[in-house]
C-alpha cells in the first residue's frame, strides 16, 4: 500500500514505481521492453506452461512453472511493514529446478543510469534523479549475485525441497536486515495481515471470489501512508493501440476514490473512508472556496503536469507515454456528487460526522448549490469544449441531495431551504431539458442527441425510478446504440461531442457493470445475471481487469483499474439480494413487479 509491481505470467516483475505509486518507475518493461528495465526471476530449464495464482484471500501471489522434467514456482509479495520491500522467494516443488535470476534496474522513467556495486549479501543500486536527488535501492539475496555492466545476473540451481530468497529493498535506514527469518516471518505476518482484512469484510453468497479479489485490489491502491488513493496502477498503456489516448492514472481522483469507498463501504470497510475523508478535507481546506481539485497526487499535491517520455517505445508501439495528467487544471462538476454519496454512506455506518468535517463540507454545498450550472468537462475528461454535461448535473443533485439526507438525520446547521431549492431545480433542469424524445433518452449534455453510458447511473443514485416510462426508455436506447453483447461504450465520438482526442473508444468496463446493475434495478434479473457471468470471462486469469475491452477480448487502458473493480463489487451485491430475495432491501418488491419473462432482449 505504497506502490503496486506487476508481475508477468513468466516471474517477470515489468512494471514498479519507486517507492510510491506515483513516483518514476525502477522497471518498465511493459512500456519498453529494451530499454525499460524488468526484474525476472522464474525456471529457465526445459519447456515450460505457465501458471500463477492468488493465496486465497491475499495479495500473495505465486508464479508456477510446470515441466516435463519437474516444478517449481516463485511466491511475491510486499511485507505489511511500510518499507516498500518486495519479497521473492523461489522453491524447486518437483525435481531439481534451475533459476534465472535476471535484475535490470532502469530508474527515473530509463532516464537515469544506474550504478551498481557489490555489498556483502547482495548488490547496491544507486542513481541520480532529474531533479537531483540521490536515490538507493538494495537487491538482497540468499546466493551469491554477479553484477554484469548495469545488470545483475544469478544462476540457482535448486534440489527439490530446496528454496532461496531475494529481497529488493528501498533505502530505508531504519528497516529490519533481510536474512532467512525475515522472510520467513514477513509472510507470515503479510498472509495473516490480508485475512484478517478479508475477514472483517461482509460478502455476497454469489460470486463472493471475485468481489474478494476486487476488495484486495482496491485496497492495494490505498495509501497507508496518506488515505489517497489512486485510480489504477500503470501509466501509458493505451485505451487504443498505437493512438493517443494514453493517460497516467497514478493519482487519487475525488470521483474514483469516492466510487471506491461506496463499494468498500457496502463490505463493511469502513476505516479507509474515513482516512480518505481526512486526507479530503486536508485538501479542501487549501484548495479554497470551491473545496475540491478533481484529483490530487498521492501525498495531497495539487500539481501534475503532463509530459511525454519520447524515449519509450510505448506499449506495442502506443506513443506519447505521458506521465503526469493536465486534467487536474480541469472542472469537474460531478465530483462532489460521488463525494457526498460515499460520505453519506459512510454516516450511515459510522454516525454523525464530526463538526469541523461537517463545517467544511457544508461550505462546499453551500459554493455548489450557487455554482451547480457551470459548464465543464464531464466525467469522462473531455478534452473538447466545456459543456453542460448529464453527468456533471445528475451528480450536482445526489450532492445536494446526500447533503440534505445527513444534515436532516443528524440534525446539522445547513442552508436547508436553499439546498433544497436548487436540488430541485436540478431535477427539473435534467428532467425537462436533457430528455430527447426523437432519442428517447435522456442524452449526453443539454441539447444533443448522442447517447452517454453515464445515464445508467440515474437509477443506481435514486435520481428516477426504474419503473418511470422515461427510464425503461432511456435504458432500451442505450443497448441499441452503445451495447453489444455484454460490453458497453461509454459514447460514440461523433462530429456533435467531439471529445478532442482522435481514434474511436471501444468497450469501456465499469460501464459494463453499470449495465448490468441498472438492467437489474429496472427488473431484468436473469439478463443481467447471464451478462454479469459473461463478462467474467473477460478478466485475466487472476480476476483481474483493466479499464477497457476490445472486441476481442484484449484488456486495454491502464491496469488494474480501480473503477472496473469497485463497479463490479456494486453489481455483484445487487444481484445477490435479488438472487437471494433480500425483503429488507427495498429494490426487492421492484424486481418482483418488473420480472419480465422474456427479458430486455
């Protein structure tokens, strides 16, 4: 929970920040295979399959290489003491097993060049940022390691039975040694560390694996240290092959976190709510009288500016690869919808907030039910024309709405008559003048005709009834033009909302999942069970899914995508309470009256 490796089928680790999420990378192979930098470690004799799992309900993961000649198989995993390490270990299971162990350290994006130096026990690496600074890293190990130019190389053989360790530490000088019992016991205490989080977590009857896996994941882009946490893992991998759309997604987006603590929020985690509330109102308190950027860098920073790193290849060849993202200059509208809903969720668990939290955040209700119709950028980030958005108006309302709900259940000092005033006028606004009857639709910004997957929200957020003619419409119009199969665009780029980026978009996940949540509210339970199945089938072997998907399948945009996650967490627990017909939950006499036999299709 200060940064996220990925680890490849092979053992390689191809992509790290250090030491945090949002930090320069020490390995990006995936982004450069030749000069990004990777740290393999997997068997490397006779033919080899693939094969990795998660332990169960951890972060854990082990790497298995299956032979005609034997097994063996690498476990990793970052100790739970707030050090940045990453442990791998290695054991020959059947048969004795050779090892490669193959370390190309390229820090700071490949831009700097490291040096390498043998210390007793393993290798030191060190380096010199753009900005200056003096960076460390130390690569441990149970055998002896050769350093080959800017390159550390080992070959292990292993009996069966027999295992080794290496150990790649951050410069921290006050963390344990690494040796035997350290690795023994930091997994130990790293396995014991994720079931006891699972273990607090209240989970559907259906599909209860994968809502584990995406709870573990969104909790892996957590903060430990800060409360922030960040939309995905990667930078620069493309929503198109070789296009331009290629964001870093590294930073704590208000909407994305908010998403995420409703979702966290609905299995009974309720402590990274509140931590998330802490770091918020930190940021609120120094942004000024508006209270809120749209997103923010892990350690509260307001400033990310964008750049392209012209030396990398790029994911198959997808160039630019930015890093930084020049959408934190934009306005947002929606975001303080998806924050006072989280927030809201979270009184109802927690009680009432406290003074000072309720004092600023009335503040911000108060700037926004006088600022509410400003145009902006939508919840997708256009980089087109500022316009009034769907997205950014149906979420102004759930603001002021969820405002009104706490300070009514709590009896809090509030603007009522005026919140509720332009709550109103908002409903009436998007009731009147975003419903497009030649659609039949309410439609993207106030005006147009095109389709956006956003208005699935407007059920899931209680703004209509999914009995309402206007809805069953709405949702019909939707599958015409934006879904095929299971999978759903979130708008098709045309000439009237030009979204200022060229190349077309194709299936966009979390609206996938909202597809099917609002196919289950409006009382298509057994269509939306047979597309929620379905899109399983899409992620990667470990349950894992990335923020878009191609027609065929591939796994698209950055990875793991913490809106993915949390949208199929939502999903998951509505269609368990109508599976299990939950009476308490007051969606279920809904399914009962709109069950159509012959479903929506």
């Amino acid at each position: 929970m200060n940064t996220i490796a990925l680890v490849a089928q092979d053992g390689t680790i191809d992509f790290l920040s250090h030491q945090h999420i949002d930090a320069p990378t020490l390995f990006a192979a995936l982004l450069d295979p030749e000069r990004g930098g990777r740290f393999a470690f997997h068997v490397e004799d006779g033919t080899i399959t693939y094969r990795q799992i998660y332990l169960p309900d951890t972060n854990i993961l082990v790497s298995r290489f299956l032979g005609d000649e034997g097994i063996g198989e690498v476990c990793d995993y970052m100790p739970i003491d707030g050090f940045g390490r990453i442990v791998r270990r290695a054991k020959a299971i059947v048969g004795t097993k050779t090892f490669r162990l193959s370390v190309s350290p390229r820090p700071d994006y490949a831009r700097a060049r490291p040096t390498l130096s043998p210390i007793e026990g393993g290798v030191a690496v060190a380096w010199t940022d753009q900005d200056g600074s003096e960076q460390k890293v130390t690569l441990y190990a149970s055998r002896p390691l050769t350093i080959v130019g800017e390159d550390i190389d080992a070959k292990i053989e292993l009996a069966e039975g027999e295992e080794c360790w290496v150990v790649l530490c951050p410069g921290h000088p006050d963390a344990p040694a690494v040796s035997a019992k350290y690795v023994r016991r930091s997994f130990d205490r790293t396995r014991d560390y994720w079931h006891k989080w699972v273990n607090r977590g209240s989970y559907p009857t259906f599909w209860r694996e994968l809502v584990v896996r995406s709870a573990l994941t969104l909790k892996l882009l957590t903060s430990s240290q800060y409360g922030s946490i960040a939309a995905a893992a990667t930078f620069g991998l493309p929503e198109v092959i070789g296009g331009e759309r290629n964001w870093d997604y590294r930073y704590c987006w208000v909407r994305d976190s908010a998403f995420t603590l409703y979702s966290l929020s609905r299995l009974g985690y309720y402590d990274e709510a509140e931590s998330f509330i802490h770091f918020l109102m930190e940021r609120a308190v120094e942004t000024g009288e508006s209270g809120l950027q749209i997103m923010y860098r892990m350690d509260g920073g307001g400033e990310m500016p964008e750049s392209s790193l012209d030396h990398l290849e790029g994911y198959a060849g997808s160039q630019p690869v930015r890093v930084g993202n020049a959408a934190y200059q934009q306005r947002q509208m929606d975001i303080y919808g998806e924050f006072l809903d989280a927030l809201y969720i979270s009184t109802k668990a927690r009680g009432k907030p406290a003074y000072a939290v309720w004092e600023k955040i009335s503040r911000i209700v108060d700037w926004l039910s006088h600022n509410w119709h400003l145009e902006d950028r939508g919840i997708w980030e256009s980089r087109g024309e500022p316009r009034a958005y769907l997205s950014s108006r149906l979420m102004c309302w759930v603001a002021l709405d969820r405002a009104l709900r706490i300070a009514d259940v709590h009896s809090l000092p509030a603007d009522v008559l005026r919140w509720r005033g332009e709550r109103d006028k908002i409903q009436k606004t998007i009731l009147e003048n975003f419903w497009n009857p030649d659609v039949g639709a309410f439609t993207q910004f106030e005006g147009s005709s095109t389709l956006d997957a956003v208005v699935l929200l407007m059920p899931l957020v209680k703004f209509i009834n999914p009995r309402d003619p206007m809805w069953t419409s709405t949702l019909k119009a939707v599958r015409t033009h934006l879904v095929r199969d299971c999978l759903v665009k979130r708008y098709i780029n045309t000439a009237e909302n030009d979204d200022g980026l060229g190349g077309e978009e194709v299936a966009f996940t979390i609206c996938s999942f909202w597809y099917v949540e609002a196919l289950a509210r409006t009382g298509y339970v057994a269509d939306a069970r047979l597309l929620f199945e379905k899109l399983h089938t899409y992620a990667n072997h470990l349950g894992l899914f990335s923020e878009e998907l191609s027609e065929t399948g591939d796994h698209l945009g950055n990875f793991p995508q913490g809106l993915t996650h949390l949208s199929l967490i939502s999903a998951a627990i509505w269609l368990d309470r109508s599976l299990n017909g939950d009476k308490a939950d007051p969606g279920y006499f809904e399914f009962k009256m709109m069950e159509d036999p012959d479903g929506i299709y």
